[in-house]
C-alpha cells in the first residue's frame, strides 16, 4: 500500500475548517506577510490561539524572565514561523480531538504523548545545538499519523494495532509488514499539503532511517515520552530505537534524565493550552 497524496488532499478539505479569524492568518502568511505587527493584531481576534502564544512566550521553553502580556511583544518573540506553525497546531488539533465513533484510541493520550514527545525531542536538541523549535514541532506531529489512520484507515490502523498486540511488536513494525509504510510518512505528507518546512517533514519522512540528529532527537524524545505518559495505545509501544543508534546521536546517557525532568516541566507549562479535551474510545 501506499499513500495516495491525491487521495488525501481530499480527505483533508472534508475536515472541517477552521474559524475565519484564523483562516485570515493562514491566507494572509500564505500570501508572504511577515510583518509581526500585523500578525499580532490579526492574533488578537482569535482569543484561544492569543492565549496559547502568550502561554508558549511565558513558558520555560524560551526562558524570559519577565512576564510577556502582550501578544504583540510574544509575536516578536516567537517568530513568523513559529507563529504559523502553532496555527496549523491549532487547527490540527481542533480538527482531531474528537475521534470516529468505533475508534479504539484514546485521542487524549496520543496528544498527552505527542506533548511530551515535543518538550523532550526540544530539549534534547537545545543540548545538541540543534533548532530546537523545529524539533518541538517535529516531535508534537510525529504520532500525528495515527490520527490520521484512524479517520482516514480505520481498518487498516485496527488490523495494525491487532497484530501489534498479538505478535508483541512495535506498531512501526506491524504498519511496515501489513501497509509497506509506517503513520509518520502519512504525517509527513499530511504536513507537506499544509506547506509545513521542509525541515519538519523530512524528519518524520526519515522511515527506518534515522540517521539525522533531529530525526534521533525527536525518536529519541518519544520512546522517552512513553516512559513518563505511557503508551498512545494501550498495550502497544509505538517504535523503539536501537542503543547504536542512540550513541551515534551523540547524546549524553548521563544526561538524559535531566533532560527529561526540563522536558516534563514543559509539559506541565504547556499540557493545558496544547492538549483538547475530547472524548475518548468513542465514549
């Protein structure tokens, strides 16, 4: 099997929209505006996507030490880029966080997990001297996949997951065996038609490659993730990461535990704007 992109841009616009304040932002950034001034003013009319900049702005992620209260001040801050990206967070999440009615996700916990996995994968690379931003957004959609299994391949994520279960393998390893390819190169082409960087998309298009600082970061961070949150499904671990693979990152082991406590310290800061209360299994 493989993923038909076509296919998918149209599964895409059946999604519902995002509100017009936002859809603004998004046509007025596609359009090339990278003025923070106008963004900021634009930001101010959706009042959610306001307070998670300002939250993102305050948070331990960027250090300040002073209170940023005003979202035209944390638009600076954080960056056009940053900015676009955690609108297409927005709306990814707005568009995800109820799952289809037989599902057997638990949509609150993948999220949980893909949190976590962000604020570890940045803190991982902050260590490293690796873009730390793109890390944090590479390592919050590295799962995304599974979402989009689940509403676009019901029955083929449903399968996957069975044989994960019974034969006690990694999902990676069943989605490989049953599909010929895994729900991170279905992000990777979901954030590609969202005209996401390259950067972001080439590392969750990385496979069994992972063979890049980032993509070792941002694996690394999840199989950590699942250490602290637990599993996005119960009973099934998502992927693992061999020890060779984790020396040749160049992470220090000894670190590693340090690394992970600012990381869930993040999570903390963060879990209540970035995580939607939908409903789980279906419930």
């Amino acid at each position: 099997m493989t993923w038909n992109v076509e296919e998918i841009k149209t599964k895409l616009s059946e999604l519902s929209s995002p509100n017009p304040e936002i859809e603004a932002i998004i046509k007025m950034m596609d359009d090339g505006v990278s003025d923070l001034g106008i963004i900021g003013k634009k930001v101010l009319a959706d009042p959610v996507l306001a307070a998670r900049i300002l939250q993102l702005a305050n948070s331990s992620f960027y250090g300040f030490t002073k209170e940023v209260k005003d979202v035209d001040m944390a638009c600076v801050i954080l960056g056009a880029n940053t900015i676009r990206n955690l609108i297409y967070t927005l709306v990814v999440l707005s568009r995800f966080n109820g799952p289809r009615q037989d599902t057997q996700l638990d949509y609150t916990q993948i999220w949980r997990h893909s949190l976590m996995t962000a604020c570890i994968s940045q803190e991982l690379s902050r260590r490293q001297n690796i873009d730390f931003l793109t890390a944090f957004t590479a390592g919050l959609f590295n799962n995304l996949g599974v979402v989009l299994m689940d509403y676009f391949y019901g029955d083929e994520i449903t399968e996957c997951v069975r044989e994960a279960r019974q034969e006690r393998k990694h999902l990676v390893s069943s989605e490989r065996s049953i599909l010929g390819k895994d729900h991170r190169a279905l992000s990777a082409i979901v954030l590609e038609c969202w005209s996401f960087p390259q950067e972001i998309v080439q590392v969750l298009n990385s496979g069994s490659e992972i063979n890049t600082p980032m993509a070792l970061a941002v694996s690394l961070g999840d199989v950590l993730a699942t250490s602290i949150v637990g599993n996005c499904i119960a009973g099934v671990q998502l992927h693992c990461i061999a020890p060779c693979k984790v020396e040749a990152s160049g992470v220090d082991i000894s670190e590693v535990p340090a690394m992970t406590l600012n990381g869930l310290k993040l999570f903390k800061e963060l879990a209540s704007e970035f995580i939607p209360k939908g409903k789980k299994n279906g419930s």
